[in-house]
C-alpha cells in the first residue's frame, strides 16, 4: 500500500500545550484520487489538513511524519507540488492587489517565467474555472469579484501550478446547493486537468459520497474508519460511522423520527482514558471506558472499535 | 373550514431598486409545516421578516388567525407578537452572549407582563425540560452551552410566549448531522404537542424533505414550480 502513496502521513499529532488535538492520524493518499476527512466539528480537520502543509496555527505542536513522494523536503513542495484551498477561502486572496496579479506571483514562485508568460499563465487558470471574459476579469480586485467567482479564483490560485495534491478544506460549506455542486464540478475537472490528487475535508458525508474514492472519517482527533467510501458509507462497521450516517434525514416516511446520537462531540481537553466515542456510543461496553481502540483491518477498510468484529452491522444498532 | 393560520397573499418586499420578494402567496395550517426552499438571496428571509412584520412589507396582505396584520400599528401589532416566534440560524448570535440562559427564556414572559415569582422560575425550568435541556443549564451563558444546546435555548425562548407560529429561518443549518437530527425530533414532538404552524426557511433540500408537509420553491423572489 505504501508503494502507491504519493502522500503519506503516519502518527500525525498536533497539539496545543498538553492538549492534543490530533491524535495520531496514519493514512495514505494516492495519486489523482479523492481522498475524502470527513468528521463534525472540533474533529481536527482543519488543523490535519494545514499540517499536511506544515501550516498549524501559532502556538501548536505536530509530531509524527508527512511524506510526500520524491521529495525530500515537504516545506518546499508547499504551493507548489501541494497546495491549500482554505476553509476561509477569501483568506486565500489578498484584497489589495489585482486577483491575476497575484495568481502570475504564484507561477513566478516556482517558474522562471517572464511577466507575459506568467500573466497568460494565470489568464489562462481563470478561464479554466470558468471565470467570464478571464483576460479584462484578471486585472479586478477580489470585492469586484461575486461570491462564487472569488471561490473560482482560489481553486485557480491552487491549481495553477499543476500541483500534485491540492488539500480543500470545506470548500462549500458556506453555499447554497446549486454553487456547492458548481464549485464541486469546478475542482473536479481541475483536479483531471492537472492530474492532481485531492484531499477533500468536509463535514457533508453526501459529498464524500458523491465526490470521493476513499474516505477518513475522523471522531475527536483520530481515525473511526479508513477505507474506500462506497463500502465505509454503504456499509459501515465503526458505530460513528453508523450514528452519523442514521442521522442524516432519509427519504423515508415523512418526519420518522431521526436516530439522534445524544450528546455532542467531545472538547480535546475533556478526553477520558477510553473510546472518545464512548459516552455516545450505544455499543459501548466496559472495556471501551477504560482503553482506546487500536485501528485494525476488518472488511477492507480499517476500523478502531473494540467491538469491529463482532458487530458486523452497526447500522442496525440506531435505526 | 376553518381560515388558514397564516395567509400571504402577493406579498412584496422591496429594498430601494431591488425587488426581494416579487408577489408571493402561500398558506399555513396549524399544526403543518411550509418550507421555502431556494438558493441564498431568492428572497427566503425577507419572506420571514415581513411576515413577522419585523419588516412592512411593500405590497400584498399578511393575514394571521383571520387578522388582517398590514396596515396595523405597532401598537395594535403588540398582543399579536408573543403568538408568532422567531427561531434563526445562529445559535449563538440569538442569544444575548451576556445573559445566563434562563433569564434570556424568561425575557419574553416579562416583556408580556405574565411573569411572576412564585410560578415563573418553575415555567423556565419546564421550558428548558421541554427541549430537552437540563434546567441547570440555566444558569449558563451562551458560549457555555453547545451549538445544539444553544439551539434548543433559543426554541425554549420562543416558546416561553406560547406562539401558534414559529418562523424557523435556517433553524438547523449550523448544526453538525448527529445534533441536527435531535434538534429535528424536538421541533417534530413540539409540533403533534403544540399543534404549533411552522414557516421553515431551509436550503437544504433533504432536510426539507424530511421535515415538511410542503415545499415554496423561490427563485428570485418568486414561488417557482418544484
Ligand atoms: N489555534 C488554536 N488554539 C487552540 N485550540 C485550537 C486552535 N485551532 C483549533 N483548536 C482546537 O482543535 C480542535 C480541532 O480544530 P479544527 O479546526 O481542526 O476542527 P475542524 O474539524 O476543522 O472543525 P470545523 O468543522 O468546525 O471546521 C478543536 O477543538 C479546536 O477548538
Ligand atoms: S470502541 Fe466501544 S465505545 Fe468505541 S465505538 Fe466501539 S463499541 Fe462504541
Ligand atoms: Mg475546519
């Protein structure tokens, strides 16, 4: 498996002062796939996501290891081989240069290029994400630019280097259906264009369904389970997989009762000794209070659940 | 039969040249659900803010219980507007950040002049175990409680007033999906108790399926075929 990862993490933490956040994450990405972290929030997305970039906040700490293949020095891949579409993706854009300025400083970054090459470069990685009339657009600052343009121009900003993986953190949380599914399109076709790998973070798990080939699905800063989506979804084995998913509104009877999982997710700094699902977890058995489960392979996919075995149908338990 | 518990009738909503709402009617039972489903700036909340008469509305007739609510004055409007609640989308930001939690679900009894110290406190503890919260949560401020917990604050808050309308805008969008569906389950269980009409504003169309009786698709400030 580690043969075919282009990206690969092994025991990734991120920690601010004695509390974890990340806690040991380990998965591999494969070149042009989709690899989809889903999870809710607080999970530790965002902060996995920057530290594939080696971008954490100030004031945190990461151990473990991110490798990306043929390269001895990730720092320097950054913006280049490995790119961020932020969460805040108007962070991504400053408000005070001409957006095809800043997209030709991008390309001279890494390219020897003259200014023209490097302008025609970005006119170009504009047109590609269909933003209108690109070459007299790129000479707009980013407020003359409508909401979903500005998200077009940052998905430009991250592909026009041809990277090899391009990390989206919650590239459509804040759209409405119809942009959420064109922004989608838009780094789909990007992504096929410049054969990049993309890491897709997101809290919609009919996105993951949809968009990715395989997925993690994080619960307080680790991994639930890893595997290829159509299985993790289809037919879940951790019992957060299974809760979340139960709780999604199906067609179905109108106004069925939903299985609400009680509580909500866990604070980094309120983690007991066992399974940080544990207190929300209709399976949990004494066991599960006291140790935290190991990931293992059960069913092609990997699971961290004690009870991964002998619970060959989680879904059943919540609905 | 009966008249509908909320009538709108060519409603339009206008700000200077823009025209957010274009002429839209739609009807609401007791007891049922409406969504207005649409993408954001179809028009969706400024429906909510006119019926709500938060906002005059530029053209068209709101009815409520068989009033005609129009052209009456702020004054005339006061006995009405404990009977018709807001719930909006931030849980956070509909709570005074200041107030602990229970005298933010008290407010509304003592704006309408029906609290009282023996039986008062008992109301709010009854409120919030009506949604599901623990009355100790009470004594907490907002950024104390969850996103579903503050939620669930503010629905208690809307019917400390008990209304026969509740205007859900975006109630649940900021919820993450294993609290949202709790929160789904309280606004359903309220609903068959209350028998209360719900106006939900929601963007998110499986939601929408899930949860109402039937469905406005707006475009551009109208009612457009599903
Ligand atoms: N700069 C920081 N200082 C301290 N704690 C932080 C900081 N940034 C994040 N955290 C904490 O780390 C945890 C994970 O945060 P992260 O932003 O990665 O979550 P997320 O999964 O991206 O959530 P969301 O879906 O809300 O974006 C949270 O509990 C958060 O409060
Ligand atoms: S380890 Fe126990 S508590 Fe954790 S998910 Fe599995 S059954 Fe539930
Ligand atoms: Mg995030």
């Amino acid at each position: 498996m580690s043969s075919e990862a282009l990206l690969s993490v092994r025991d990734l933490r991120v920690a601010f002062g004695p509390v974890e956040a990340v806690r040991g994450l380990s998965f591999d990405v494969r070149a042009r796939e989709v690899f989809a972290l889903v999870g809710e929030s607080g999970a530790g997305k965002s902060l996995t996501a920057r530290a594939l970039l080696g971008m954490v906040p100030r004031g945190a700490t990461t151990g473990g290891r991110v490798r990306l293949r043929g390269s001895a020095d990730l720092a320097a891949e950054r913006g280049r081989r490995i790119t961020l579409v932020p969460q805040d993706a108007l962070s991504a854009l400053s408000p005070v240069h001409p957006v095809g300025d800043q997209l030709a400083a991008a390309v001279r970054s890494v390219r020897r290029l003259s200014r023209g090459q490097a302008r025609a470069r970005a006119v170009a990685a504009l047109d590609r994400v269909g933003i209108p009339d690109a070459a007299r657009r790129a000479r707009a600052y980013p407020h003359e630019y409508s909401g979903g343009m500005r998200q077009r121009a940052v998905i430009a900003m991250a592909t026009v280097n041809e990277p090899d993986v391009v990390v989206a953190d919650e590239p459509t949380t804040a759209l409405d259906e119809e942009r959420r599914e064109q922004v989608l399109r838009v780094l789909a076709e990007q992504r096929e264009a410049v054969g990049a790998a993309l890491v897709l973070v997101t809290h919609d798990l009919e996105v993951v369904r949809e968009h990715a080939d395989r997925v993690l699905v994080m619960y307080a800063g680790r991994a639930a389970e890893v595997g290829p989506s159509g299985h993790v979804l289809g037919r879940p084995r951790a019992p957060y997989t299974a809760g979340l998913l139960a709780s999604l509104p199906q067609d179905g009877p109108r106004r069925h009762r939903l299985p609400a999982l009680p509580g909500t997710p866990p604070a980094p700094d309120a983690l007991g000794p066992g399974c940080a699902f544990a207190p929300r977890c209709p399976l949990a058995t004494a066991p599960c209070r006291d140790h935290e489960p190991e990931a293992r392979t059960v069913d092609g996919r990997l699971v961290a659940c004690h009870h991964a075995d002998d619970l060959s149908d989680p879904l059943r338990e919540f609905v | 039969m009966n008249s509908p518990l909320l009538d709108v009738r060519d409603l339009v909503v206008r700000y200077g040249p823009v025209t957010a709402v274009d002429r839209l009617s739609f009807t609401l039972d007791a007891g049922e659900t409406l969504a207005l489903n649409g993408p954001s700036g179809c028009g969706k909340s400024s429906t909510a803010l006119a019926v709500l008469r938060l906002r005059r509305p530029d053209g068209g007739k709101v009815r409520f219980e068989g009033r005609e609510l129009t052209n009456l004055t702020e004054r005339e409007l006061r006995p009405l507007r404990p009977r018709m609640q807001p719930v909006f989308q931030d849980p956070y930001g509909s709570l005074s950040p200041r107030h602990r939690i229970r005298d933010a679900v008290a407010e509304p009894l003592k704006v309408q002049g029906t609290w009282n110290r023996t039986d008062g406190p008992a109301r709010v503890a009854e409120l919030l175990d009506r949604v599901g919260l623990d009355p100790s949560y009470g004594d907490r401020r907002p950024h104390e409680l969850s996103g579903g917990q503050c939620q669930r604050a503010g629905i208690a808050r809307a019917l400390a007033s008990r209304p026969q309308l509740l205007v859900l805008d975006e109630p649940v969008s900021a919820l993450d999906a294993s609290v949202r569906a709790g929160v789904l389950n309280l606004l359903s269980d309220l609903q068959d108790d209350l028998g209360l009409g719900y106006l939900f504003i929601c963007h998110d169309r499986a939601v929408v399926r899930h949860f109402a009786d039937r469905v406005v698709e707006m475009r551009d400030g109208r009612a457009v075929p599903a």
